[in-house]
C-alpha cells in the first residue's frame, strides 16, 4: 500500500498497475544484436523476500527473473548457476515472430537452474533453441517462512507460444527433476520440430511430461513416472514420437524415492507412436488409453501388479510383456501385426493373454 508501506492484495491493472512491487530481473536484454552470458551465479533469494498474498490461481506473477531474452538475434548463456528467483531463472520471448522471419540461435550450455518460483526455463517465443547439458530442477519447491514460493504452471521446462511461434529447438543431455508442475509441459499451437535427446525426467510431486502440443518428439530419454496429455493429430508428422525410450514408475530411479502417479495416460493419441520403447510399470499399472489409436513398435511392458492391462492400442513388429503378477492382458480393442511374447514363451492365441489368471 502506497500510503502504509504495508502488504495489500489490491491492486489496478494487472502486472502493469505501479501499485506493486517486486524483485525485478538480474539480467535484461532486449534486442541485443549479440550477447553472451557466461559464468554467473544468480541468486534470487526469494528465501528471504517479503511475499505479499497471490491474486489468483496462477500464483504471484511479477517480474522476478534471473535472466531475462527478449527480441535477440543471438543470445548464449553457458555456466550460470540461476536460482531462488521468485519467477523463472531464464525467460526467452520474441513476440511477433513469425515463420517468414529468419532464424535467431539461442543457446543455453551448463545451465542449471533450480528452486525457482513459475519456471526454470520459460520459450515463449523463438526459432532456433539449442540447451545441451542443463538441469531444470525443484522449481516451486523453495519455502518463505515455510510457504512455497510457487506459480503456475510451475514447470522445469515451459514451452508456451505467447503471440510468437516456437519452431526447432533442440534439448541434450538435459536434466529435468522433482518440480511442482511437469517435467516439460507445453499446451497450445505453433509448435514444431521440438527435439528431446538423451533427457531424463522425473516426476516426484507432477508429471514427468505434459507435451500436449504438436510436433515434439523423444529420443533415448528416460520418464520416472506419469507422462501424460500427449498429443494426437490426424497429420502423422505433429503427432507427439517417442523412440528408444525408457518409461517407468519404479521408485528406485528417482533420487528422492518418490514418483509421480500409478500409471501413464496416454489419451487422444492418433498417430503417436512409441518405436522400440520399454515400460517398466513396477508395482503399478500399464499404460491407459481411450480407444485403440497409439502405435507401439517393438516395445515391451513389465508389470509385478495384478491390474489388468486394457491394451487399446495397435502393436507392430514384436511385443514383449514380462508379468510377475496376476495381471491379464485384455485384447479385445488391440491390433498385433507381429510376434507376441509372455514371460519369454511366444502367445500362439491371444486367449492365453486374456485369460492368464
């Protein structure tokens, strides 16, 4: 309050009203030609800053960042170490930005950004992203005075177009881990050519992932618990694509020993495919589905449960399933093109899946 100097949940027009104030950003840079950030520890001590109340749903949104990229046309940022901002520890927009415009690289190399309040890493606007070797981890875990700094949607990753398009970035080697919200989510259009490789991502408290946008794809990473709201399309080439992929719910691959949910929801799934996949269900249960419209190409499930596995989906090539339990296999709404495997003996009928117990 402009007049007490004490907290107050007024307030006039949105993030724009001057009736606020706020921790602002360490790094701005706005249409810079080139620029390079290399080598920096940014402390944002939301620890120890003076909260006032949210106004909404979505947390207390004003500007406190890390570092901040808006309109460049060339931007590194290499061996920073980013964390304890109140909002994202980095920020990319370019608003406007169509697929008429060029290119503009922006890489980010060593990065590690951790217990920040909304984001570790918020694209909302860009073509051409680069991350290799970079970790996006506890975002909305930090506590003031034992309440969490924490926005929506609370990710390690957002990718989220905000009047700009978002075309071929390319993530390596990533890390992302134990987040308020997912691992990586990304809900919307204007999506395209979005590549995971080598990432691992673990889920405690939310999903692993939430790529629920057209266009991304996975290769050789690793999910610790629930991946859901993957994204269908009846153009094959938007549809979500994972390859050489590891799923599973066992709490032994996540640091804390805790994972996020009891199964992977795979719904609205037309023309996803998983290619040479392996689910690892643990004590939980084999993916869900809607209606027989995911395709996994030599894949494998493993599952100790005795739930029951609706395989509503198309198999291709050889199917592989290692059950401890009880566990059927119902094929009522499934489609195999190929070879079936249980427990190391080949299926002659699919009865002998149907009927197990």
């Amino acid at each position: 309050n402009p007049v007490t100097g004490l907290k107050d949940s007024i307030r006039k027009i949105g993030n724009r009203s001057d009736y606020y104030a706020a921790a602002f950003t360490f790094i701005a840079v706005i249409k810079s030609a080139s620029i390079t950030i290399k080598g920096l520890t940014l402390n944002g001590n939301s620890p120890q800053l003076d909260i006032g109340p949210a106004f909404g749903p979505e947390g207390i949104q004003m500007p406190a960042l890390g570092i901040s990229l808006n309109q460049d046309r060339k931007a590194l940022i290499e061996d920073c170490y980013i964390h304890h901002c109140a909002l994202d520890g980095v920020l990319i927009a370019w608003t406007g930005l169509t697929t008429q415009d060029p290119p503009y690289p922006h890489t980010l190399r060593h990065v590690q950004c951790e217990y920040n309040g909304r984001q570790g890493l918020s694209w909302v606007g860009g073509n051409q992203l680069t991350v290799t070797d970079c970790d996006f981890s506890s975002t909305g875990k930090a506590l003031n005075h034992g309440v969490l700094v924490s926005s929506k949607p609370g990710a390690g990753i957002d990718i989220e177009n905000e009047g700009s398009i978002l075309r071929n970035a390319r993530f390596v080697d990533c890390r992302i881990f134990d987040n308020t919200g997912p691992g990586v989510v990304s809900i919307g259009e204007n999506t395209r050519n979005i590549q995971f490789q080598h990432c691992t991502f673990i889920g405690t408290t939310h999903s692993a992932a939430y790529p629920k946008s057209p266009g991304f794809s996975f290769d050789h990473c690793t999910f610790v618990g629930r991946v859901e709201r993957i994204f269908g399309s009846a153009d094959s080439a938007e549809a979500t694509r994972f390859t050489h992929c590891f799923f599973t719910l066992d709490p032994k691959y996540s640091p804390n020993g805790q994972v996020f949910g009891d199964t992977w929801e795979f719904y609205e799934g037309a023309h996803v495919v998983f290619d040479h996949c392996q689910f690892d269900a643990a004590d939980q249960k084999l993916p869900t589905f809607n209606t027989p419209e995911v395709t996994f190409v030599d894949c494998s499930f493993s599952q100790s449960s005795n739930a029951d596995f609706q395989a509503a989906a198309i198999f291709r090539d050889t199917t592989w399933f290692h059950l401890t339990g009880k566990a059927r296999v119902l094929t009522s709404l499934s489609r195999f093109t190929g070879p079936v495997i249980i427990n190391g003996k080949p299926v002659t009928r699919l009865s002998e899946l149907n009927f197990r117990k």
